[in-house]
C-alpha cells in the first residue's frame, strides 16, 4: 500500500473551495475550517497567487488567522509587489496586538500603492497602540487620514484620534 500523492484537479478544487464556502455561508465554521485546513496542507503545490489569496481571505472570515497569515505570506512571496497581501497582513499583525508588525506591512502596502482607504488611519493606530506611542505622531496621521478621505467614520478611529488631540494638548 503506497500514499497516494496526486495533485488535485482545478475541478476538485473548485469543487473544494464551493464546498467551504456553503459551509461558511450556512455558518458551519468548523467545518469549514476542517476544509480550509485541508486544503491548506494539501497545498504544498503550488497553486499559485489566487488560491492563497481567496483561502487567506476564507481564513480570516473564520477568525482563523495564524492559517490566514500564512496564505498571506505565501501571495507576498508568489508576488511582492501586489500590496493587498502585506495589507491584509497588517491587519492580522493588529488582531496578534504587535503593532510594529503591523505598521511596517502597512507601510509597504502603501509605498506599493495600496487602495486602502483608511491606510493614514491604521497607521495612526500602530502609532498609537506601539510601546512608543508618539501622540504627535499618531495625530499626524490621522490628520492626514481625514484630508485624504473625509472625517474618520469608524467611532474606533475617532475615540482614538480624541485620545490623541487630548494627549497633544488640544482641550
């Protein structure tokens, strides 16, 4: 008896990745991790930029985010120069509360050309949240969050920005 070592088809794997997304759609997170994890491990082929990018994406929607961080990684290393990636594993540098982390994957996403409309404002929040917390800083930041896409919408931001003004001096 051997182990069998064959690659899925693009078929089986879509197949595969229809089935994880009813899952998470029925709301059936473990098993969905179950498969997601599958998929994952069996992926030692590689399958290329967008199958880790959407099984990142189907991770993080689970909460499941050291699996979502590694697919992450894997897009960067296929292709260094798209800047959702490093995006993407900003926000899982926030969920892991390493804040340094975080600011330097949202500052290549930026100097790659991140959309992100709220880049200034996570970058406000690293600087607020580091162990070196730099009000003037952090204010800096979210100042120019607000010039370039309007007032801060996320009540999280804007607590944050108060505590901020309120640390610089601003009564």
């Amino acid at each position: 008896m051997g182990i069998n070592l064959t690659v899925p088809t693009k078929n089986e794997l879509s197949k595969m990745f229809k089935k994880a997304d009813q899952l998470l759609a029925n709301g059936d997170l473990k098993n969905a991790d179950r498969l997601l994890c599958q998929l994952l491990d069996d992926s030692s082929f590689n399958y290329g930029f967008d199958f880790f990018y959407f099984l990142g994406n189907c991770f993080l929607s689970i909460k499941n985010y050291q699996r979502s961080m590694i697919c992450f990684l894997n897009c960067i290393e296929i292709n260094p120069k798209d800047p959702e990636p490093y995006f993407f594993c900003g926000h899982l540098h926030i969920q892991f509360k390493d804040f340094t982390k975080a600011r330097a994957f949202f500052l290549q996403a930026q100097k790659l050309g991140s959309k992100a409309d709220d880049i200034h404002a996570l970058l406000g929040l690293c600087a607020y949240s580091s162990k070196e917390y730099m009000p003037a800083t952090a204010k800096k930041l979210f100042d120019k969050q607000i010039a370039t896409a309007g007032p801060l919408t996320d009540w999280k931001y804007r607590h944050i920005y108060a505590e901020t003004l309120f640390d610089c001096g601003y009564q």
